[in-house]
C-alpha cells in the first residue's frame, strides 16, 4: 500500500482526536524516518521527546529482545528480577530515595496529585477534601480528567465537566501570583521547567529557584513535571538543575522508555513516597519486566552517550543558525538544549509551513497556530544537524 492508503485507512476506522501531517512512517533509524514511498526525513518532533536516544537504539532493542526470551509481565501481585535493579537505576539517575513506576506520562501526573493530597492530609494536616494544588497557565499535564481541570486549552478542556475541583490557575512564570494563591490548604505547586506544548514557552531566569524557595518557606510541596524536559533534553539530565531548584517530586515519562514502550514514573524522597501503602495505588503494567529492562537501558545510553552534553551544544548551534536566517514572518527563536521553537508573526498559519519541511525532507509539527517546535533526538550529529539547518533555511527563506 501507499502512503494515502495508510492514510485513508486511518481516517475511516480511527477516532479523529488528531491532525497529524500528513506523512507515513514505516521505517526509523537515528535521528531519520521513510515513508513506505522510500523517501527518507529527518524527525524533529522525537515523539514529543520520547525519541532522545533515537529511533531503535541498538542497545535499547537489544534489551527488549533478551527480556521477551526471558519474562514479559508479572503484575505487582509478585516481584520480578528487573523492577528493583531498574528503579535502583533510575533513583541513581535522578538523585532520589524512591521511585513509582507506571506507564504514561499522564499516569504520572495523576500518581503525583494523588500523592501530594494524601501527603497534605497525612502529613501537613489538611482536612480531606480540601487539598489545593497551584498550577500555571498555558500548562499540559496530559488528556485525564483531572489533569484537563488544570487546563485553560478549549481544545483539551471544553464539554468534559464537571471538572475535578482542588486546583488553581496562576500565570505562567510569575512566582508573585504563586504566592497570592498560598493558603493553609495549599499542598503543592506543579508547574513545567519549560512549556513544551505551549510553544517551548520559557519563564525568567531564577524562576524554577523561586518557586522552590516559595514552597519551602510555606510547606508546599513543588511538583516538577519534567515528561518532555527530562532525560538530557534541555542540556542537563533535567531542566531544574540549572537553578538548582530540585523538586519534591519529579513526574517522568517519554524518554525513560527509549523510543520502544510507555514507561513512567514519579520519583520523590521517603518523606513524601511513604504515605502510599499497599492498595492505596498501583498498576498492572507498571515497573513489568520487559519496561524495566528497557528502561534501564534508555538511562544507561543517556548516560554512556553524554547527550545532555550533546542537545547543550547543539541547541546552541541550532538557536543561533536560525536566528541568522532571513524570514520576515519569523520572530524569534527560543528554546534550551534541543528543545527548540520558531515563533511566527500572530495570525500566521505555520502548518503550511510544516508542509513545505516536509515536502524538502525534515518533519516538525505546528503548536498554537504560530509556532514549529523543532526537537531532534539527541543522538543527531554536528553534520546531520548542520544539513537540516540547510533545509529549514532554504524552507523558511521561500516565505
């Protein structure tokens, strides 16, 4: 079959939740995907960040292929001998006492907010029911129920009431309306070091540090989702290193599952993990054998490869070539490591712009009408970095 046989098939039998671009991928390698036409792009969406190690690392599916020889799922109704070395592993990794295991990002989240309330009535008091959780505009913490009610995006939010109550909406980037919200109910702040589905959107420098100190000073917990900045992504192992602003608990997901299955997790010290107790949360398919496996493998690439090193260098790179370029649509480019946007003039369409990367060999996906987010797996080299520039430029420069 053709591309728009593939296509066509999607439309017909699948729910229309989504607008891809239009283009088939049946074949990935690196940094590089091919359509079943043999025409070869370069990926500069990585699966929303869930590609940093590249598309079938070979050590990742090597680790996948010796786990389905041995065992593929137990449950959490029994252990199994890669949970403990792969949570052992990523706690390493991260520089936490404890790790949860589950499966999506929005998984997560959700194990993180329920977390934070059981912690604010067991631990700092607060009757139940009455739990606040602060949380930023512009946010996306996934498709859940109560991750939507922390939502002001119509398109996520509209006709799904009644939304889950308990969480309050601050301006992005702004610790003084953080603090406005404070009450004795506050339990945690959960923001993102970085707006990725918002446009790559960047607070002030110093205010991860702030909002740490604010949440200190007020026995709130800060909750650090970090699904699409961790694993290397903004140049450090994650993105609240640069402020030395660490959380309280760290929601984690894409990356740690190397491109080959959901993985996540929320990682956190015993102070706050110990008030989950058995049957109090859980998952069957979280922390089973195969993801573990894999998992563990995803971290020791990000760490053998040295790719915060890696996105750090070449994000400048990136940031710095396009800012050159001439565009008079363009406004600007912004970004960290090599999680990176162009944002266009208001009003202009930047899908047909998409288009046009597509058709010259380079797949990157719109956000909010203006803004391409350009976000290569890790692994891609100087050279290859440097021929997709060449593409963009001669893209952009057509405008």
């Amino acid at each position: 079959m053709k591309s728009q046989d593939y296509i066509a098939m999607d439309e017909k039998y699948g729910a229309h939740n989504y607008h891809p671009l239009p283009v088939v991928i049946s074949w990935a390698e690196g940094c590089k995907v091919r359509d079943p036409e043999g025409k070869t792009y370069f990926d500069f969406l990585s699966a929303y960040s869930a590609v940093n190690q590249g598309h079938r690392h070979p050590r990742i599916i090597e680790a996948a292929r010796t786990q389905l020889d041995a065992c593929t799922l137990t449950s959490r109704a029994f252990h199994n001998d890669k949970m403990g070395p792969f949570l052992k592993k990523l706690c390493e990794f991260t520089g936490f006492e404890m790790a949860l295991p589950m499966n999506t990002g929005a998984e997560a989240v959700e194990t993180a907010l329920k977390a934070a309330r059981r912690w604010g009535v067991e631990v700092k008091g607060v009757k139940n029911g009455e739990q606040e959780i602060i949380c930023a505009e512009g946010n996306f913490h996934g498709r859940t129920i109560a991750v939507i009610s922390m939502s002001n995006d119509p398109d996520s939010l509209v006709n799904y009431g009644p939304y889950v109550p308990g969480f309050k909406k601050v301006a992005y980037g702004d610790v003084k309306a953080i603090e406005a919200q404070i009450t004795p109910r506050t339990v945690a702040v959960l923001i993102e070091p970085i707006q990725g589905e918002a446009g790559v959107v960047m607070p002030p420098e110093g205010y991860l540090k702030a909002v740490r100190e604010l949440c200190t000073k007020n026995k709130v917990l800060f909750i650090d989702d970090e699904i699409q900045t961790g694993f290397c992504r903004t140049g450090k192992r994650f993105a609240w290193q640069r402020e030395a602003a660490r959380p309280d608990i760290m929601c984690l997901g894409k990356a740690l599952g190397g491109g080959v299955m959901p993985i996540s997790a929320i990682v956190a010290d015993h102070a706050v993990m110990d008030v989950f107790t058995p049957g109090t949360h859980g998952s069957t398919f979280g922390g089973n054998p195969l993801a573990a496996a894999i998992g563990m493998a995803s971290l020791q690439v990000l760490e053998d490869e040295r790719l915060d090193e890696r996105a750090e260098a070449l994000g400048e790179l990136f940031r710095s070539e396009v800012a050159k370029m001439k565009c008079p649509k363009m406004r600007l480019v912004r970004g960290r490591g090599l999680l990176n946007a162009i944002v266009f003039e208001e009003g202009f369409e930047a899908w047909n712009v998409c288009l046009a990367l597509r058709d010259a060999g380079l797949l990157a996906k719109q956000t909010h009408g203006n803004i391409i987010r350009f976000a290569p797996p890790l692994v891609i080299t100087e050279s290859e970095m440097t021929e997709a520039l060449g593409i963009i430029r001669k893209t952009l420069e057509k405008l």
